[in-house]
C-alpha cells in the first residue's frame, strides 16, 4: 500500500519544519536578487557586485564544516531560529542603509559575509532534522515534501524579488526578504523535540570534525557519490549559469532561456512528487542512476540548440535530478548515526560550494579556447563517466532501503 504523499504533514513537528524552510527558500530566493540590484544601483559596478556575492559564497565555503559540528552538539531547532533571526537582522540592516542612503560597498559586502556564514551554519542543521520530525516509514515521503515546497518557495521568491525590486525599489525587497526570514524563525520555534533527541556533545570541535570525517570517509557509497557530485555541481555551474546564456543569446533567444529554467523547475516538482509515492527497493542506485539524464540540456544545447528540445530535455534533467535527491537523504539518514548526521552533511555540502564557483571560473575559458558545443559535449560525458564510475561500486548497487520489501 502507497503511503500518501501528505503523510508527513500530520506531524506537528514536520509541518514546523517544511514551513521554515519553504519560508528560508523563499527568502533566499529573495536575496541575492534584491542584493545585486542594490549594488548596481549603488555603483553600476561588475566588480563591486562581485566582491558583495563572492562575500558570501567564501563564507559558505569557510564556515559550514563548523555549521554540521554545531548542529551534532546543540539542538538544531534552536540553531535554526538563531540563524533566521540573524538573517532577518543582516537584511533589516541593508534595507535600512538603502532606504536611508547610507549603505556603501563595503558595507554591503561585510553583511553578505555574515549572512554566508549564517546561511552556512544552517545548511547541515536543516538537512538533518528532518528524521527528527517524522517516523522511520515517512521519510522518503517528508524528504519529497521538503524538496517539493523549497522549490516552490524558490519560485514564489524570484517572482515577488523581480516585482518588488521593479515597482518598489532594492531597499523594500530587502525589507521584504527580512520579514520572510523572520517569520520561518517563528515557524522553527514550534519544533518541539523530546530531550532524549537532542544530541549534545562536549568534545573539541577539532575532534568533532574528525569524526565527522571518519564517518563520511567509512563508508564509499558516501564518498564517492561526493565526488560524483562534485563533478555534476561543477559542470552543471559552468554549463548553464555561463555557457547557457550565452547559446541563448545567439539563437532562441533570452525569453527562451527563461522558458527553460522553468521547465526544469517544473521538472523538479513533478520528480518530487514521483520520488514521494515511487519507493524502489535500491532506492540510492536508481537515483544515482538518474543523473545520466542530467547530461541531456549540455547534449541539447551543444548540438541541437533549438528551443523545443532544450525545453524537453531541461524538464526530464528536473524531474531526474530529484529521484536522486530524494534517494540520497533518505539513505544517508536510514544509514548515518544521528548525532554525526549533519557532520556528514557538511563535508557533502563543501563538495558543492566548492564545484560551483570552480566550473564557474573554468567554463568561460573553455568555451573560448574549445568552442562552446565542444565544451558542453565535454561536460556531458564528465557527467556520463562519472556517473558510470560510481555505480560499480558495489556498495552503492548494494545498498537497500530499511524496511524495504526483500
């Protein structure tokens, strides 16, 4: 029998938490479009916006090591509430140096830098809690769920970001995205946790780390599906925030571009609602598997670049890439002891702050030297190779659902 798909809601701790962080997505959708308009405004200079959201992204990198050791140590409902609330604060401030024609580039990159490391120190807190909040049997349900309404967040903020930022100006979306941080700190503060779940820990933060790392190293399956992503993450960062835009600008244009970012949004959300009621027995190989089909939009674009097939292409990328997603929190959170879960997390998530900006930096230079079609086709079969790599690992082709029908 299919557990239904809304199971989890009936969880007065999961509904806490999916409306936190439905609201955080949303309000990081929010920021950084408010921000880069903010500076433009401001200075009209590339370099400028480059130093303010580079703030960020080099906090993201720094600190979010230090965010899973915190979250195996204190309760990470209350991290969480801290760190909406700083983010809340940050925003409130940039807002008000807008408004008030104060704010300046310095300024400005200095609260990006404190926003990075908050964002940072809640990325593993939020990942992690999710088995906290619903029983064993819903967690491929409330996995699905969380990914579902953080992409619609995602969307709702880039929608209201571009309107408020064009009829009310830069410095009211800012005050806007505070009160959105704002309020999934509210939404947090009704996770209630029995004590018996709240994992302290008093060791040296140092030795934590190193935990952490002999827990995620002990096992291939979580490594080496790292290191697939590193590659995916990198490629994907290069492909279609650099080389993407520019094939758009010289055949189907701008409009069409957008049309296909949201076909794969829209790909997202209905590949969330497949993995929540599509549970396979080897749930980890068949979405590592899927992630072939994220090789389809560098094939499109490097040899056919034609709207039509992009757009395919795009949604099925969207719709694969959560059956992934999906398969991979529910294993690391079947298989990873709870007070090292979002340690693990965190050397998962350095893997991809560190890919993107790499495949970023890469692309443009590439494209130049190689030719576009040839980069995007060679970026194509990085995804194919590394994919194939990591599924003959026997321990990723092995590993089984808890619970699962033998």
């Amino acid at each position: 029998m299919t557990t239904p798909l809304l199971a989890p809601l009936r969880e007065t701790r999961f509904r806490a938490l999916v409306t936190g962080r439905t609201l955080a997505d949303f309000g990081n959708a929010v920021a950084p479009f408010a921000l880069a308009f903010a500076v433009v405004d401001l200075t009209g200079s590339a370099v400028d916006l480059g130093l303010v959201v580079g703030a960020r992204s080099l906090a993201n990198v720094l600190l979010v090591l230090f965010g899973g050791m915190l979250a195996d140590r204190l309760p990470r409902s209350v991290i969480l509430q801290g760190t909406e609330t700083a983010a809340a604060l940050t925003q409130a401030v940039i807002a008000a140096s807008v408004l008030g024609g104060f704010a300046s580039v310095p300024l400005l990159a200095g609260l990006s830098l404190v926003n990075g490391a908050v964002s940072a120190i809640s990325l593993p807190a939020a990942a992690s809690l999710t088995p906290l909040t619903v029983p064993a049997a819903l967690l491929a349900q409330a996995n699905a769920l969380v990914r579902l309404l953080s992409n619609v967040g995602r969307i709702a903020g880039a929608g209201l970001a571009g309107v408020l930022v064009a009829f009310a100006g830069s410095g009211w979306a800012l005050g806007a995205n505070a009160l959105l941080f704002l309020a999934a700190a509210l939404a947090y503060r009704r996770i209630r946790l029995p004590r018996g779940e709240r994992l302290p820990g008093r060791r040296h933060p140092f030795g934590e780390l190193a935990e952490g790392w002999q827990e995620f190293r002990a096992r291939s399956w979580v490594w080496l599906v790292v290191l697939q992503f590193t590659v995916v993450n990198a490629v994907n960062a290069g492909a279609l925030l650099v080389i993407g835009p520019l094939v758009a600008d010289d055949t189907f244009g701008r409009t069409g571009w957008g049309f296909a970012l949201a076909a794969q949004t829209a790909g997202a959300l209905l590949g969330g609602i497949v993995a929540a009621r599509w549970q396979p027995r080897r749930m980890l190989a068949i979405g590592v598997a899927f992630v072939l089909v994220d090789a389809l939009p560098m094939l499109a674009l490097g040899e056919t670049p034609y709207l039509l097939p992009l757009l395919f292409a795009m949604f099925l990328s969207g719709v694969a890439i959560e059956q992934f997603a999906v398969a991979w929190d529910v294993s690391l959170q079947e298989n990873i002891p709870p007070d090292k879960l979002a340690r693990v997390y965190s050397y998962d998530m350095l893997g991809s702050f560190l890919a993107m900006p790499l495949g970023q930096v890469v692309a443009g230079p590439l494209a130049e030297h190689a030719g576009r079609s040839a980069t995007l086709l060679g970026g194509a079969a990085l995804i194919v190779g590394a994919t194939a790599i990591v599924l003959v690992n026997p321990q990723i082709r092995g590993l089984v659902r808890q619970g699962a029908p033998g």
